[in-house]
C-alpha cells in the first residue's frame, strides 16, 4: 500500500473569537447573534476619517492565554494593514499583526509526552460575513462580526494525523474556555481553523508541498478534512503528479475538499504598519498582575487529582475539562472529613451534579444545594446509614426540593436510613434461610456464590433499609452454623 510510506504533515492556525463585550477597535457590540447589520457603526462600516482605538481586555486576554502556553511576551507589539479585497471586508484590508505579534513560541500539550510547538500567537480583527443562500440572484452581506477580536494561534507544522489535529483543537478549546478568554463555541463561529496539509516520503526531511483547507469549525470537520486531503495528496504523487499550493474549501456533506483559489504569500497582502495604532506597550508590573490572578491549568489540575486524591486519570480528566466542576471538587476534597472518600466526591460530581447542571443550564455554583449539605450526603453513604442506591435515588431529588435541609434530618424523615439492628436482621435473616432450604445445603456444600442470593432476597424484604455490611455478617454467621433454623 502506497499510504504506509507517507507520512502526514499538519500545521493549524486556529482563529479563537474572544468574550470581550465590544469589539476590538471601536465600542460596537461583539455578541453573537443579532439582526443582520444591527452590531455596527461608522467604525465598522469603515466610512471616511474613522479612527480605530484598541480594546484593552482583548490585549489581557491575550496576554492570559501567551502565559499559560509558556509564550514569551512580546512587551512592545505592533499592528499592520493586510490588504485584500472582498466585499466582507469593510476597510479593503484588516488590522493584525505580522511583524511583531504579542506572544511568540510556547507549546501544547496533547499527551502525557507530545507537546506542539506554537510558532506565535498575534490580534487581529474579524471579517464580516457573506450570504450566498438568502437570495437567489445576489451573495448578501451581514457585518455584524467585522471588527469582532481574535487571537490567531499558528502552530509550528508537527502534527502528523487527523487525530493529532483533533487533539490540539480540542486542547486549545477547553484552555481558552478554562481561561474566560473565549466561550470556544465552534458552532457560532468562536473557534475555527484554517488547516495546512502536506505530505511527504516517510523519512524525508524536507516539507511537500502544502495546501490549505479554510475555516473549519469542528473537530470532527477538521479530522475529515485532514484524512481526504492525506489521500488526495497521495494519489496525485503515485500518479507521477505534483501538489499545487492552493486554498481549498472543506464539503461537510461528503468530506471533501475542493480547490478555491491558488495560495497566496505574504507578498500578496502588502503588509505595512497601521498608522492609526500606537505600538502595544505591556508594563512588567501589568504582566505580573495577569499572571498572579490566572487560576490553576487544567493538566497541573489532573496532575494533583490523581496524585493527592488518587482518582482515576478518566476521572481526573473529566473533571478538569471546564474550569468550574474542577475548582468545585477541589475545595468539596478539601473540606471532606478524612472517612470520606474524594472518589466518592468526584462520582458525584460525574454522575449526578454534572448532569443535573446540563440539564438545567444551571452552573454547579447555581446549585441550591450548597456543597457542605453534598458531603453530609456522602457521609450518609461512607457510614453505611444509607445505601447508595437509595441515596441517588430517593434522597438526591428531596434535597434538590429541600435544599435547605439536613440531609441526615431528610433522610430519617423519608425513612431511608439503614438499620443495623441485630434483632431486626436476625429476623429477616431466617426467613430468607427458610424460604431456600435447598440453596443453604448448597452453600454449605462449598457454593458460596450463593451469599449474593441471600443478601439480595434479605435486602428486598428489608425494602433496601437493611446495613448491608451488618446484614452480611448476620448471614454468614448463620449459614456457617449447620444448626441455623430452617
């Protein structure tokens, strides 16, 4: 097969929209969403002798995500003018930065030991957008998002499969998420790529030649795009041919891609510096104060969980995909008693809190049931008062109805607690040995699987109230006495 002896090159450049409330040279709204050309203004429309003044939070936001990729922070940035000329481009050109761009280097990791090089990291503004399905004789033009902030991430090219491209897109989203710098919503446009693919002879150091797929918007889009562009590519080298640099548009309908224009250079765009932008001038002490109040990374996190909680790396890892549900079992570990287990903690969290909040749109902060009342829930479990089963069956919806009650105080009012009585278990235990004559002879014969029916007939006639660590000593004690009533 002819695909073993290539090998897949990638490079990403990842155009991340971020969460500030304006855009980023003019007080227009950014939000998504909107009646078409309602979001702007002279500055948008770009009518004669309009100024553009840079948003501040868009420069923090980028200097959050600069710092926690390990980027080195350019103190002095500047912008320049990128000429082209489509009809969504308000000015004929866009303000970014080529020359000198705010972050430079830094890495991602995708793997316990695969980190991708980032090659820089630069602010630019948004284009509008065309409408070529809302008309049948004329392309429309909505400019709500022209001058909306991006930071554009480019990558050094070292990803070498489709799903190492899915890797470090999915690994970007969740850190501009975990930061507050984007809401990383791929489906309104707040995360797209632009994907450069190139193949070349396993071994071979020199890059083949590279096409570029546009403004991809899902991960899943992005590994198709990937895995047909590699196999486009091959083919026309086994067939004596030559790859042509060009933009290509990605079909979602049948994973293809197809040609858009020849690639155009750096040389293309007459790149020259903004006159109307002042350098970006970033002070130490500024910089130090960004990176005092950045919260805790996402894999230091996972890193901790397993480590000083000893959860599972799955559960670590689900935790730590949103910032909230990994600080709210953080502090929840922290004020656990030492008979509680932060497994314990991070089940319920989930397996019940997590989904709880999808469903209701709600934050884990939203919740009315304070954390403090979920770790006397817990403790209900670890204490064997209360079976899990009917712990997450019966008392998690009444505190979710009674969040301010004791859940302790709940469950004796539900009459959910467990009994570890003797008298009552002894009871239920003979009646249960009575009913199986045949089955004790059994057990007692060596068949001590059978512990499992008895416990299950003793639990069903206790209505789930039996202690069933208590219940079982009370059974085994019984069944090992060749005298226990029948």
């Amino acid at each position: 097969m002819p695909y073993a002896s290539y090998e897949t090159v990638v490079g990403l450049e990842i155009h991340v929209q971020l969460a500030t409330r304006s855009k980023v040279f003019c007080a227009d709204d950014a939000s998504f969403g909107g009646a078409p050309n309602t979001h702007v203004s002279a500055i948008s429309l770009a009518h004669p002798g309009t100024l553009p003044r840079l948003n501040r939070q868009a420069v923090e936001y980028a200097l959050r995500l600069g710092l926690a990729l390990g980027c080195q922070i350019n103190l002095r940035s500047t912008f320049d003018r990128k000429n082209y000329f489509y009809a969504d481009l308000p000015k004929g050109y866009q303000i970014t930065q080529d020359k000198l761009p705010i972050c430079v280097g830094g890495e991602v990791r995708i793997g316990p030991a695969r980190s991708i090089r980032i090659h820089h990291i630069h602010l630019e503004e948004d284009a509008g957008k065309s409408l070529h399905d809302q008309d049948p004789l004329d392309s429309l033009i909505d400019l709500n998002r022209a001058g909306v902030p991006l930071l554009e991430i480019v990558s050094e090219p070292d990803l070498r499969s489709a799903d190492e491209v899915a890797a470090y897109m999915d690994a970007i989203r969740r850190l501009v998420r975990w930061l507050g710098v984007s809401d990383g919503n791929m489906e309104e446009g707040s995360l797209r790529c632009d994907v450069n693919v190139s193949v070349r002879k396993t071994g071979d150091p020199a890059f083949g030649q590279r096409c570029e797929i546009k403004n991809i918007n899902s991960m899943r889009f992005a590994r198709r795009a990937v895995e047909h562009e590699t196999t486009r590519q091959i083919d026309i080298l086994e067939a004596g041919g030559r790859i042509v640099q060009e933009t290509r548009g990605y079909d979602a309908a049948n994973g293809s891609t197809y040609s858009l224009r020849e690639k155009e250079d750096a040389h293309d765009y007459r790149y020259f510096p903004e006159p109307d932008l002042p350098p970006v001038l970033v002070e130490p002490a500024e910089l130090e104060r960004i990176q005092q109040a950045m919260p805790p990374l996402p894999q230091a996190l996972e890193t901790e969980f397993q480590a000083r909680y000893g959860l599972p790396a799955n559960d670590a890892v689900q935790l730590c995909q949103d910032r909230e549900p990994a600080l709210y079992f953080r502090e929840m570990a922290a004020a656990a008693g030492p008979g509680l287990s932060p497994r314990a903690i991070a089940n319920l969290l989930i397996h019940r809190l997590l989904p709880w909040s999808a469903e209701t749109g709600l934050g884990l902060r939203d919740c009315p049931v304070p954390p403090e009342r979920w770790l006397a829930f817990l403790q209900l479990i670890e204490s064997n008062q209360l079976s899990a089963t009917t712990a997450y069956q019966r008392l998690f919806p009444a505190l979710l109805d009674s969040p301010a009650a004791d859940p302790a105080q709940l469950a004796s009012h539900l009459n959910l607690l467990q009994n570890a009585d003797a008298g009552f278990l002894e009871t239920l235990a003979d009646a249960v040995l009575a009913r199986f004559p045949d089955k004790v002879k059994e057990y007692q014969a060596g068949k001590k699987g059978l512990l499992g029916l008895f416990m299950g007939e003793l639990m069903k006639a206790s209505q789930g109230k039996a202690d069933p660590k208590a219940a079982t000593q009370v059974l085994e004690e019984k069944l090992s006495n060749v005298k226990c009533k029948m």
